[in-house]
C-alpha cells in the first residue's frame, strides 16, 4: 500500500476541497492518506485518510523558501518532513508552488546530482500529449540544466507515461539549430551529438500541440508563461463552443447530437483530469496540483502520486541520468 502525504493548507477552493479528494482517491484501498492542514475545515473522513492537524498556511508567503524555514509547523513542512522521516512514500501540496518546491528540496532533498528540480506536466493536447519541463520550478537557464531536463523528461516519460524511447524537443523561437538564447542553442549541440536520447531538435510554440515531439524542454519562466497561455486559450475556446451551441434553438438542438464527443473533448482539454505537474529531481515523488483544482484533481493527483511510486519513476529516472553521464560531478 502506497501512503501519500497531501498538504491540505493553501488551497485555493479550502482545504474541504483536498480532503474530498483524498476521501475519493482511497476508495480502492490501494492508498493511504496523511492529511496536513486545520482540522475544523476539514471535518470527518473516511478510513484511509488519517487527518494531522496543521492549521498553519504558508500558501501566500512572499518568500517560500524562508518562510519554511523559519514555519516548521506549516502544512507544507510537516507533509514533507512525514515524506523525508519515511512515514510516507510521495508528496502532495495543494499550496503554492514556491511553498511547495522549498519544502521539497529542504525535507525530501535533490537527488544525488541533480542541479535543479523541475516541474514537469502533461499538457492535454487533444490526440497528442506532450510533456512540457519545467513549467514553473526555476526562473533561471544554463545550459546544464536544459540538457539534464531533457533526459530526465524523457527518462520520467517512459517510466511513469509508458513512451517508446520518446522525442524530445528544445522549446524556442525557430527550429534551426542556431536559433534561440546561447544557453538553448548551446544545449542543442550537446543534445544532437547525444545518441542516448531520441533529441529531434527544437520546436516553435506551435510545436507544442502538433505532435512532432513527446517532451519538451525549456526554463521555468518561458514553460509557465506557455503553460498559462495553453490553459487561458484552452478555456477560452471550450466557453466559446458552449456559447455557441446555446445560441438559438437549432445550435442547442446541434449541441444535443454533438454532445457525447464535445464532452470527451472537455475531459482531454480538463488539467483536473491529469492530476498536476510532477517535480523532478526529489528523492522521492512529488506531485503540485493547481491551487483551484477541485476535489476531482487532488483526487487525481494523489492516485498520479502512487502510481508513480508503484512505477518506480524516481529510481528508474535516476538510473538513467546516471547511465546519460548527466549527472552534476559525471
């Protein structure tokens, strides 16, 4: 049995929100649940979810990495701390992503050689899914770390999202290699004299959603930016469709037919429905929800938690770092 430690404090809907879905991930009885946050919030649960009382938020800290120094009582610390002390196998936050990166490193720890974690999300494209790293984890580029990312993204894309040797891009302003900042056009080199990894250059924004690669690989600003512009034109455009079809009575009579594959549409474009974006490069796993994720994508990130953990991904993407030569000191 897989236990999961979930950081109820932070979260955007409350924390009745995060324990709702972890009521609904332990259904099967394959999971169990350690559950930080207030107590009063969150009310009754079901056997499989054992409530650790932590009314204290760092949600909205200015400075995350301070304030989980200096707040060992926060719920983000002590459901990283209960992962570190082993009292549990992977780490859920519903707080802040800076929160929640901070608590990781400081508690659970980098990986042996691991520069810099990133947070890594499977952006649902419709038909063709693509893992975008990291989408928020470090504001900073060098060189070094894009060409590990990109073997780390593909390593985790095999073990945990069953890719075949997956294509792995570099995101950028044109497909040349010469195109792109000093540090992408540097990491391009290494990366295509590299045969221990399927690279197949770099790609446009547009790139993203056409399927040419299976991960893609940029700094934490350029990927959040990207991933925010994805979500906002995603929601835009499922909005406009409802609009439309409820327009007069021969769209709402249309909309009726189109209803069943209109709705299976929805669920791909829907980031509850993939759990959240998983950050890399801990000694252990780690899933960061979106803050106003409801009770259906918690739910979703702790079963993307331990089925992690029952994958193996952290040992199995580490093994392969270590056999790239990526590692910091190889």
């Amino acid at each position: 049995m897989v236990t999961v430690a979930v950081d109820a404090g932070g979260a955007d809907k409350g924390a009745v929100e995060v324990a709702a879905g972890a009521a609904e991930a332990v259904r099967g009885g394959q999971i169990r649940v350690l559950l930080f946050g207030d107590e009063s919030e969150i009310g009754s649960v079901p056997q499989g979810v054992e409530v650790r009382h932590a009314p204290v938020s760092i949600a909205k800290a200015a400075d995350p990495a301070s304030a989980v120094r200096t707040t060992p009582q926060a719920s983000v610390v002590q459901a990283a701390r209960a992962v570190a002390a082993g009292e549990a196998d992977a780490f859920v936050s519903g707080g802040s992503t800076g929160a929640a990166l901070a608590a990781g490193v400081l508690h659970i720890r980098r990986q042996p050689g691991v520069h810099r974690p990133a947070l890594a999300l499977m952006v649902p494209v419709p038909g063709a899914p693509v893992l975008l790293l990291d989408v928020g984890a470090s504001t900073e580029v060098r060189v070094e770390r894009l060409v590990q990312h990109a073997h780390m993204g593909a390593a985790f894309g095999e073990a945990v999202f069953g890719m075949d040797r997956p294509r792995v891009a570099l995101l950028s302003n044109g497909e040349e290699a010469t195109r792109g900042t000093p540090e992408v056009i540097a990491a391009h080199a290494l990366l295509a004299a590299d045969e221990r990894i399927h690279f197949v250059g770099n790609v446009e924004g547009v790139g993203i959603a056409d399927g040419r690669a299976d991960v893609i690989v940029t700094d934490g600003f350029t990927g959040n930016v990207a991933l925010k512009l994805m979500e906002g034109v995603s929601s835009a455009v499922v909005e406009a469709i409802r609009s439309a079809a409820t327009s007069d009575p021969r769209a709402a009579a249309g909309a009726l037919l189109l209803r069943p594959a209109l709705g299976g549409l929805k669920d791909q474009l829907d980031p509850e429905a993939h759990g959240g974006a998983h950050l890399l490069g801990l000694r252990k796993v780690a899933v960061v929800p979106h803050g106003r994720f409801g009770a259906r994508g918690y739910s979703k990130a702790i079963l993307l938690a331990a089925e992690s953990v029952n994958s193996g991904a952290i040992e199995r993407t580490h093994a392969a770092l270590a056999a790239a030569g990526v590692l910091r000191g190889s």
